[in-house]
C-alpha cells in the first residue's frame, strides 16, 4: 500500500476530480494525489477562487485497486441527489410549473 492525499473542507466533504464536494461515497471519484505538493497546490487555488472554505490535505492510505481508504467515521452526511435537468418537451405540452 503507498500514500495518497485528498482534500476536505470545513464541512466534512471531500474534492472530486470535477472540482466539486463529495460525500467520499464514491472513492472513484475523489481527487487524489501521491504528491503532497501537488495537493497543497491545489488546495491554495481552491482557496482563492472561494476564500470561505476551510481545506485540509489528508494523508490516507491506497488500496490494492489505488482508491483512498476512508473510515466510516470520516463519512459526513450523504449529498441530497440532484434532479436531473428537464428534458425538452412536446409541441403544446405544458411545463411541468404551468397551471392551468
């Protein structure tokens, strides 16, 4: 097993790969580095695009598959899921905020 490191903020949530805040859920998804530097880097842009979050590099060990291995008691609440976007609709279909 080798080292990794992932960021969380303030609130428990850990940074994906697409720049946003995971529940950690997902391992897969998760931004990870073997390099220390390279999380304090990404850390620091993340902290001055948005100076009220409040992140930490975490050291965490790599499984056999190179996921980070995270506690269950690391795990902050899950995410609400999103809806997905409305599709368009018919001709003369009415949106789904319309009242008749």
């Amino acid at each position: 097993m080798s080292e990794l490191y992932i960021l969380r903020n303030q609130e428990g949530y850990f940074l994906g790969k697409q720049k946003d805040w995971l529940d950690g859920r997902d391992r897969g998804a998760l931004y990870k580095t073997p390099h220390k530097d390279e999380a304090v880097n990404q850390m620091v842009e993340i902290s001055a695009r948005d100076f009220e979050q409040r992140i930490r590099v975490l050291p965490c060990e790599a499984d056999e598959k190179g996921l980070p291995t995270l506690a269950q008691d690391d795990m902050p609440e899950p995410r609400p899921k999103r809806k997905p976007p409305a599709t368009e609709r018919e001709p003369g279909e009415p949106a789904p905020n319309e009242q008749d």
